[in-house]
C-alpha cells in the first residue's frame, strides 16, 4: 500500500487550485474583470449595458424598441415590403413623414423612497429630452404605440391604435470602481383587442439562460386588425407556452383570419396564424452603441433591407379634437403625465410591481335559475385573493358559491373548472356541496338535505365594450350565459337538473 502523507496532500491540493486559476485567467477577455456567472446568464435579456447612468427618454426609448412584423397580407401594407413600408403611421394631426413612425411613453419608473426625486429631470418643453437617472431607478415600464388608418374583418372601423407594453430592469454592478449598468428585460405585454385578458404575456424566466430570446424584441402584427403578439424568438411563428407563457389559454395569439370577419373557433389554431417573412419586418432606431444593431448591419450598413421607423412621443388624445373617433382611440392607450415615479420600499414590493399586472382580481355574478328555483351564483379566485391555473392544461380553478330558492335558503359550494376566463365559448366542469332546505309537506317545518353535486355545461361569453349593450361595462365587460345539467348524488346519477346563469364576469 503507497501511503501519502500529510504534506504531500497538500502540495496536490495547492498545485490543483493553481491550475484552475490559471484555467480560469487564460478564458478570460485580456483586460476583462471576473463578472458573476449571472452576468453570461442573462447576457441574452440586456437591451443596453454601460456607465453613464444619464440618458434622455427618447434614447431609452431606443435602446429597448422593437421590431415590428407584418404578414405579407396586411391591407395597409398595399403589397408593399422592405424599405417602401410606411406602417405604423404618424397620427393624422401631426407631422407626415415617409416612414413609420412609433409613438412611445416611458408610463412609470421605480425607485426608492430616497431616489425618487432624482430619478427624472423632466424637461416640459419636450419630454422626450427629459433626462433619466439609472442610478436612481430600479426599473421602468415603457410603452410603444402604433397607430392605423384603418382596420378591416370583424368590428371594422377607422383609426386603430394598439400597444406594446416592457418591464425593464436596472442592473447596477461593479467593474474595479466603477458601477455599470445593465438594462434586462423582465416582461413584454402586447395587447390585444382592448381586453386585458387577451393580453399575449411572455415573461422572462430568471432561472432559464433564455438563449432562444432574440433581442430586439419581436412583436407581430395581426393581419388587418393589429393587435399586438409576441414573437420571443424571432422565428415568425406563434407559439402558445412559448412566445406566451402566462394566461396561455386566454391569451389571444396570432389569429390573422379574423380580418376575414370569420372567427371560426374560440381558441387560437395554427392555422389561423400566417408565417412571417423577413421584408416585412419594420425596425426600430438603434443608437450606434446599441449592443444589437451589428446583428442587423450588413457591410456597416443598419437595416439595409428594411424600412427604420421614426421614434416619437406619445401625445395626449385632446391633440385629435375635433375627432372623436380617433381622440377616445388613443385614450386607451395614452397614460397621462408620464412618466410617473412609483416609490418602493423594500425588494419584496419590487417583486410586488413586476408580478402585479399577471393577476387580474376576478369576480362573476349572475342570475341563477336551477330548475324550478332562482337565486344568484357567484365566483371568484380559489384562493380568494389569487387565481390559480390548472397544471398542465391551462384553465382555471375557482369558487363558486350560490343561494336559491325561497329567501334564498338553498346554499351551495362547488369548484368550478374552465379551460378559459376569456373565450367566447367554452365548457365547464364543477363539483361540491348543497345544502338544499324544504318545507316538509302537510307541517310547517323546515327539513335539510346535504348533498355532493356535480355539473358540466357550456358557457358563452363575449365583449360587450364595442357593442350597443357598451353600458353594462360599468358593471364588466364579459358578459355571458351558462348552459349546464346538474346532478346530486355522488354514486348514483338519478337527480339531474337543467341550470342557467345570466350575468356578468370572466367565469
């Protein structure tokens, strides 16, 4: 048996950790300082990195624009492509360009309590000028808007006005002693038919190396009626848990067959989405230091093949009076005195911020008819103050509580399931408790019966926000009938009943 002895234990230990450090030194860039290894990680979500922590809102505005993508179909295209594209469109009331233009708002800033006030050196004259301090910002949502003359398919009209929405962070390191910055991009929102709820979502996953995300963000474009989709990898095609991976169900997706007036099913198919081609892609205004704009150079040229839209400010929607049609268009999308400065106080309501917009409060009411009894049923999360999607399948799972009957003594609890909050069409599951109260025959006495339930059913919905029943909106704008069959009894199926529900809410 060879017996090492203590020291040479040593020296082998010395001699390994001097070779990974000499490894370690020889992979590294000559004159480059050791970053963490989150730096390479998310090296793929950075919009801009650099020292100067000052810059003005119309270059931020830059930095982090995206692409927007077109379908080769698009009737304001008019069969145009690459540099002869001239959508989206300057508003009617301003300066008329030949060549898109994108109207941006960085809508609201986060910083702390002590920051705050130096967070933004508004310049009132032209707030694109106003000047941004990184260095006392923790992050900020900026907004792009695009605007249309005109909309064709289902619900036409003149004047159409979509958004984008991105969460931006504010990355602050040391390199020696001297603190850079790094803008990382938490999530995009691309709206879609003005209901929040159809919003495609994608939000970065901080624990994956999101090698796939191509930066300059792609969004594309739906043919005729243009709202907003996220294309996280840039491949042209929609890929719902992929390009959309919070609300998946309820997410609207690439449906360009609705410029056809034809919705043809209520959840998104493949077929309804046309692939993209790369001269229909409209880029945006990289500055020259942009850590992306060599990616879309050729020969030092940027975009050689596309059309550069121009960046502008959002203006408020009193500039379109007298048109109203287009001032209340733009209202939806124009966030007054921007940019606002949230304060936070701790990383827990930073978190707080960013998780904010993936949770919609939810509550349905209805009128209830089971039979021969009435009452009211009504929904909401399952866990009171937060909804929970179904895993693996998507959907949600919720309570819903109803009373009936005379004095509304009939009392029932069930969870209900439905693949969707949204869609106009979908089915549903419940299962739970009732307490059903009666009045024994021939006395003046009240009896009980406890029993499991079961229901399934159908539930149709829609948007009433652009229809003449626009009113109701003021109580919600989904408003729906449900169609379903009841049963008491766990075992046995020997007690069914019809139910109906009339009334307003996602469920």
């Amino acid at each position: 048996m060879t017996i090492i002895s203590k020291s040479h234990y040593t020296l082998l230990l010395v001699i390994l950790i001097g070779l990974m450090m000499i490894g370690h030194v020889l992979a590294m860039d000559e004159g480059e300082e050791e970053k963490p290894l989150e730096e390479y990680h998310l090296r793929f979500i950075v919009f801009w990195e650099g020292t100067n922590p000052i810059m003005t809102l119309e270059d931020l505005a830059a930095y982090c624009a995206p692409i927007f993508w077109f379908s080769p179909d698009e009737p304001e295209l008019q069969n145009k492509k690459g540099k002869d594209i001239r959508i989206p469109a300057a508003f009617p009331f301003e300066e008329q360009v030949d060549a898109p233009v994108v109207y941006y708002q960085v809508r609201e800033i986060v910083s702390t309590e002590e920051k705050s006030a130096k967070a933004i050196e508004r310049n009132n004259e032209d707030i694109g000028q106003s000047k941004i301090d990184l260095s006392n910002c923790i992050s900020f949502n900026i907004d792009y808007n695009h605007y249309y003359k005109f909309e064709v398919g289902l619900g036409k009209h003149n004047h159409d006005t979509e958004q984008a929405q991105f969460k931006v962070f504010v990355h602050q390191y040391m390199i020696g002693n001297v603190t850079n910055y790094q803008l990382y991009l938490l999530q995009t929102t691309a709206k879609a038919h003005a209901l929040a709820w159809y919003d495609n979502i994608y939000k970065v996953n901080m624990e994956s190396y999101n090698h796939e995300l191509h930066l300059p963000f792609h969004i594309m474009v739906e043919e005729g009626k243009h709202a907003s989709i996220s294309d996280m990898n840039g491949d042209g095609y929609y890929t719902p848990g992929y390009d959309v991976n919070v609300r998946t169900n309820d997410a609207w997706g690439l449906r360009d067959v609705i410029r056809t007036g034809d919705l043809f099913s209520s959840k998104f198919e493949a077929w309804m989405a046309k692939v993209r081609r790369p001269e229909h892609k409209v880029m945006p205004p990289l500055p020259e230091d942009s850590p992306h704009r060599d990616k879309l150079s050729r020969d030092g040229v940027y975009a050689p093949e596309n059309a550069v839209y121009q960046l502008r400010p959002m203006p408020a929607p009193e500039h379109a009076q007298p048109d109203e049609v287009l001032a209340n268009d733009m209202s939806g999308y124009h966030s007054p005195n921007w940019p606002l400065v949230q304060e936070i106080s701790s990383v827990g309501k930073f978190f707080d911020w960013w998780e904010g917009e993936n949770f919609i409060k939810s509550l349905g009411i209805a009128l209830r008819g089971d039979t021969d009894k009435w009452g009211i049923a009504i929904t909401f999360p399952l866990l009171l103050v937060k909804n929970v999607e179904a895993p693996l399948i998507g959907g949600w799972l919720v309570n819903r509580i109803y009373l009936q009957d005379k004095g509304w003594r009939d009392f029932g609890w069930t969870i209900l399931y439905t693949p969707s909050a949204s869609r106009f069409f979908d089915p549903y599951f419940s299962f739970g408790w009732e307490r059903d109260r009666y009045t024994i025959e021939g006395t003046d006495e009240i009896g009980k019966r406890d029993d499991f339930v079961f229901e399934t059913g159908i539930k149709l919905r829609g948007n009433v926000k652009y229809s003449p029943l626009k009113f109701l909106t003021v109580l919600a704008d989904l408003w729906g009938v449900r169609l379903g069959i009841k049963n008491r009894g766990f075992m046995d199926i020997n007690e069914l009943g019809y139910v109906i529900e009339i009334g307003a809410g996602v469920w």
